[in-house]
C-alpha cells in the first residue's frame, strides 16, 4: 500500500505527515497523531501510518466528506531530536534517573503534541480556512504512555488508543524496580512502601506524576484513602463521587480510549493500568454512577503476546480509527 509522505517543519519540530496527497480539494481531514516507543523514532510509525490511511480511503472511495491523515515526529531526546542517549536507557541500561528522565521526556512529547495541533493547519493548508476538523492519538509504548496523557489534558483529542502503553506511572516504575531488584523498592520493606519519595522516585517527581498521570489526577481522592491501588470496587467511591465526577468530567467527558495489552508483558504488563480501567469502566458503564457522559473505554489483552504492537493489534487499532473518523462530525477541531 503507497501513501503519500512529506516532510515539514513546524513550530521548530520535524514532522512527517502521511496522506495529504490523497485529500481531495478543500477536503477536511481527522488528523491522527502517532508515537513511537522508547530507544525508537518516528520512523517506527510508518507502516501504522499507511495501514491506517489506506483503509479509511479504501472504505471511503465515493466521495467521502472526510480524509484522514496522520503525523508522526520523534518523540524528545530520541532520533534526530536527542540530546543524550543514556538518559534514554532504564535502570538495567545504567541511567540512575530512569523514572524521572523517562516521564520528562513522553510528558514534554506530549506538551509538543498541543502545539503542533495549534500549528498545523497553517503549515499544511495556509490558503484554505482551517481544515482539520477531528484529532485522535495512537502510541505504542512510550508513546501508549503519550496517548493517555492527550487524552486527559488536550481538549481536542477525542479518542486515542494506547497500545503497551500504561496509565498509571506510579505502580508501573515500583513494579519495575522490584522487578530488577532495586534497594528503594526493599529498603522499607518486602511490600516496596519505601519506593516512592526514594532517590529512584523523589518526592518532586511524585508531585509532577500527580499533577499530569491519569491514575494520579482520577484516582487522587481514593488514593489518599486508600494508597497506591486506590480502587478496587464500586464500595471504595462512596462519599467521594462529586470529587470523583468533577475529575471524570474535566478530564474525560466524550472521549474515547481503546487499550491493547500483550498478556505476557513483562516490560509494561497491563496489571499495572488494570485499577484505572477498571474503575472507569465501573463508572461510565450502563449501570455505572458516572454513566451517560459520552465515554467509551475498550481494552484488549492478547494472548501469548509480550511488549509487542502484533498484527492482530494492529488490525484492530486500524479498525478502531476508521470507526472514530466515521463517526467525528465536521465541524472545526483548531
């Protein structure tokens, strides 16, 4: 499958942006965002990239009102934006600041991500009235990590899918030091109560975590009752939900996320997330206490899949984008 790719610059960043080729005239398009993994670059996304395109157009091919294209660029400090390898390397790679280096660096990306959507349609159609009418966002990894964070924090990005991606920083890097045995998971104890505020995850880390992860905004009033897990069932939300609902509804009103997991995931095993999902889906299902708000969230765990973007993810995450940009309206998405 050939589709159109271009190079451009915009607001200082590198970008690549697949099917604009294919838009026909003054056609507005869904712009689909993608994020590559850690020790990656933008060029990993590709074959995603033209899988996605080529679909839509080939289920579209009479006269569709919208086109769709997406953009990809390197995530910060990796390919052609890095600045130090290492600091791109986990605690096994010998990089001390692993949590701190590895949040900065998905959490920057996906402050960038606001600022080209601000960005680009002027550098993609500066003659035209704004033509971009729907964004949604698809990471794998380190980019699945990216693609939550828009979803919570960027108005415009209305659905996103994150694919071995995790929602919950804090659970996924105490897992990780226990798995390779680092003293601030042991110090205070065999259950790793001593892992955060340690050196491996300093209090100032712990309070940018809080501020911007989606377990550490949504599930911030149960976690100060309850500890890191913070949810496990309908019981722990009572007296809670106008705080709780206040949260859902800034954060995740309209919105829709579809999670692909490898059940044998070691690096970033959906566990980690599972709290999160499962509290939203308990409260935006059918019966839940926070239902008839526009939210849809899917998740998928495949089996004998480990940290991998397999084909059956990838048929899946195409099918997923074509249902959201058939179903976007097109009405203006600046």
């Amino acid at each position: 499958m050939a589709v159109s790719s271009a190079a451009r610059l915009v607001a200082g960043i590198q970008l690549t942006v697949y099917g604009l080729d294919e838009l026909s005239p003054d056609q507005p398009a869904a712009c689909l965002w993608l994020f590559h993994g850690r020790l990656s670059s933008q060029r990993a996304m590709q074959p995603v990239a033209a899988r996605c395109i080529d679909a839509w157009n080939s289920q579209n091919k009479h006269g569709q009102a919208k086109g769709l294209i997406a953009v990809s660029f390197d995530q910060r400090n990796h390919g052609g934006r890095t600045v130090d390898a290492k600091a791109n390397q986990d605690w096994a790679g010998g990089n001390e600041s692993h949590a701190a280096d590895m949040f900065g660096i998905y959490h920057g990306t996906a402050l960038d991500t606001s600022l080209l959507i601000d960005h680009l349609a002027v550098a993609l159609f500066p003659h035209y009235p704004a033509r971009i009418v729907q964004h949604l966002a698809l990471g794998v990894s380190l980019g699945g990590h990216v693609a939550w964070l828009l979803l919570l924090h960027e108005p415009r990005i209305t659905a996103a899918i994150s694919v071995i991606g995790c929602a919950d920083y804090t659970r996924l890097m105490a897992d990780r030091a226990r798995r390779k045995g680092r003293a601030s998971y042991t110090r205070a104890g065999e259950d790793g109560s001593g892992f955060v505020g340690s050196s491996d995850f300093p209090p100032a880390l712990v309070e940018t975590v809080d501020r911007w992860d989606p377990a550490g905004v949504l599930l911030r009033p149960l976690r100060e009752k309850k500890g890191l897990n913070g949810y496990s069932s309908l019981r722990d939300v009572e007296g809670c939900e106008g705080e709780l609902g206040e949260l859902l509804d800034k954060h995740l009103r309209g919105k829709t996320i579809l999670i692909l997991g490898g059940e044998e995931d070691e690096l970033v095993p959906p566990a980690m997330s599972a709290p999160l999902i499962r509290y939203l889906k308990d409260a935006s299902g059918e019966t839940g206490w926070w239902r008839d708000r526009g939210v849809e969230v899917a998740e998928q765990s495949y089996a004998g899949v480990g940290h991998a973007f397999s084909e059956q993810m990838v048929e899946r995450a195409v099918g997923f984008v074509c249902e959201q940009v058939s179903r976007g309206d097109l009405s203006i998405s600046l």
